[in-house]
C-alpha cells in the first residue's frame, strides 16, 4: 500500500473529512488531496506530524511493504474495527448514474408541489372576476384536481427516487472503504462540474429572492384606488411569485443533490464517520420528536379549529429541533 492510499485509509477510519485533516496539520485541503491522489508528497516535517495525528509510526507511513498498524491517536468511530465495505469504480459510476437521475426527480417533484395550487389560485380568482362561466364549486373542483394530480406525480417521483436508491444507502449510513482510484475519479469529477453547480446554484438563490416582485409589481401598478384592480391580478402575481421561487427551488436542489453525492463517496461534510455514528444516534429521538409534534398539532388544530394558525408550529418546531440534538448530543458526551 502506498502512501496516498495510507492517508486515505486513515483519515478515514478517524472519520476526518479532508478539511478536518487539514486543519489538524496546518496546512490546505487542496494540499491533502494532491497527497491523497499521489500527486504530490508530504515532506518529511508534515510525515512527522501525520505519524503523530494518526497515531502510527513512520515506518508504517513511508514503507510500502509494512502491513497496517494498529491506531493509537484518537478514538476511533463505532465501526472502525469492522470490516469495511470497499466501493469499486465500477461501483461508484452507477451511485453518481443513480444520484443523477433522483437529483432530476426529486427537484422536479419538489417543483410540482410548490406549483400545484396554481391552477386553483387562478381558476378562483377567474370564477370571482366574472371572466369564466363556471360555478365556484366547479372553479374549485377543477383546480383541486389539478393539484391532486400534481401532488400524485410528485409523490410518485419521490418513490421511485427512494426504491431506486436503496442498494446504496449503506454509503449514507455505514464507514466503507474505496478502491485504489476511484477517490481520485470522484474529486476530479467533482472539480470538473464545480463551475456548473456554482452556477445553477447562483441562479437558483437569485430566482428565489427576486420571486416577490410580481407582487410588488402589481401592487405598484395597481396602487391608484381607481386602478382597475381585480382579484385575478392578484392572483396572477401570486402565480408569478409561486413559478420563479419553484424555479429557483428547482435548479438549488438539482445542484445540491448532485454535489453531494461526491461528498458521500469522499466522506466528507456532512457523510464523514463520525456524522454517521451521530444520524444514527438521532434516529431515535428524531422519530419521537416527530411524532409528539405531529400528535401536538393536530390535537390542539381539531380541538381549537384553528387550522389558519395551527401551521406555525412546523417553522417554530424545525427551529427548536436543532436544540433537541445539540442537547441530546451533550447528554450522551457527559455520559461518556
């Protein structure tokens, strides 16, 4: 095993993504990874101090021939002294090929759902103005319709995304081991569409902060109290807002899901070992958390009827959630 492949292994089995490394060592990422791609070598000082990061002698690091040794730095993920899944290149096309195609449905469905109460908004605020021979209930009937085939297409979306992605959620979950080069393949990959997502990316937060001008628009041009002012023109500004925040949406979460999955082969960010162990630590009091809110809300909206209210418990819930783990996170360390 050369050295690129040791280093590798090791930042991997500490559960450190690149950046961590890095930090530890005092020097860049981009610094790590021409090591790790064996592009360039560590001099003699920075082999120094990644024998005394990661525990292990110098002989180990240098030397081809030596076997692995055992680790004495810091303590090492639940699973590390399992043995770990490798992920051949073969492997990882077909994941960044799977992740592809769901980063196409996922942000798609998304954009369906945020689209769907168009229809109705606009066949309302038609039957309202006059301009279309239909009956409330038929305006309302039509455009629940619409919104219920759109939010099935959706879903539909969603499922299939999830079934197709099941043989690889083990790489969400569980530490695994890459073949020799396909970390490489992953990161040149990555920086070769990184000019793309910073775009789409860009494009996407933009459309989504200028998503309220029609409405502003249309309350500046209707501001005049003997404008001809009619609930369609409000309706259709809520329509405009509702196109560029759903794409806007669209194009983040495409970028998004597509830039993580060179994450999750890498292990880094947020799919490191260590944040693996913590998700799965989660799992349970997110799954109580969850539950006792839902029953919260929907106990106090049927008892109350206030369900045009009732909603600000989901925002305010999101919010106090990310206590809830910091805080469950501390109660497992003290007890450690």
């Amino acid at each position: 095993m050369i050295l690129a492949d040791k280093i590798v292994e090791l930042r991997k089995k500490n559960g450190w993504s690149q950046e961590e490394l890095a930090d530890r060592l005092e020097v860049s990422r981009q610094s790590v990874s021409k090591w790790e791609s064996a592009q360039s070598v560590p001099d003699m000082n920075r082999i120094l101090l990644l024998s005394e990061v990661f525990g292990v002698s110098t002989d180990y690091l240098l030397k081809d021939e030596l076997g692995e040794e055992p680790n004495r730095g810091e303590p090492l993920p639940e699973d590390a002294g399992a043995p770990l899944r490798k992920v051949s290149l073969a492997e990882a096309q077909a994941f960044l090929r799977c992740r592809e195609a769901a980063a196409k449905r996922i942000s798609l469905g998304v954009l369906l759902c945020i689209l769907s109460p168009i229809v109705l908004i606009l066949l309302a605020a038609a039957q309202d103005s006059g301009m279309l021979a239909l009956t409330e209930q038929q305006a309302v009937g039509l455009g629940l319709m619409a919104l219920i085939i759109l939010v099935g297409g959706a879903v539909a979306l969603f499922v299939v995304s999830a079934l197709s992605g099941k043989p690889y959620e083990y790489l969400n979950q569980e530490g695994f081991e890459t073949e020799y080069g396909v970390s490489g393949f992953v990161r040149e990959r990555r920086d070769k569409e990184n000019g793309d997502f910073v775009a789409q990316l860009t494009v996407g937060i933009v459309l989504c902060v200028i998503a309220a001008i029609p409405i502003f628009t249309t309350m500046f041009l209707f501001s005049d109290e003997n404008a001809a002012f009619t609930d369609f023109h409000y309706a259709a500004a809520v329509v405009g807002t509702l196109v560029f925040a759903a794409s806007g949406v669209w194009m983040i979460l495409r970028a998004a899901i597509r830039r993580g999955s060179y994450a999750i082969l890498l292990e880094e960010g947020d799919y490191t070992r260590s944040r693996k162990q913590e998700s799965k630590r989660n799992q349970t009091v997110s799954g109580v958390y969850w539950c006792l809110i839902t029953a919260g809300y929907l106990a106090y909206s049927f008892i109350t009827d206030d369900w045009q209210r009732s909603w600000i418990v989901w925002p305010v819930a999101g919010v106090l959630y990310g206590v809830v783990l910091a805080v469950a996170g501390a109660v497992r360390n003290r007890k450690q």
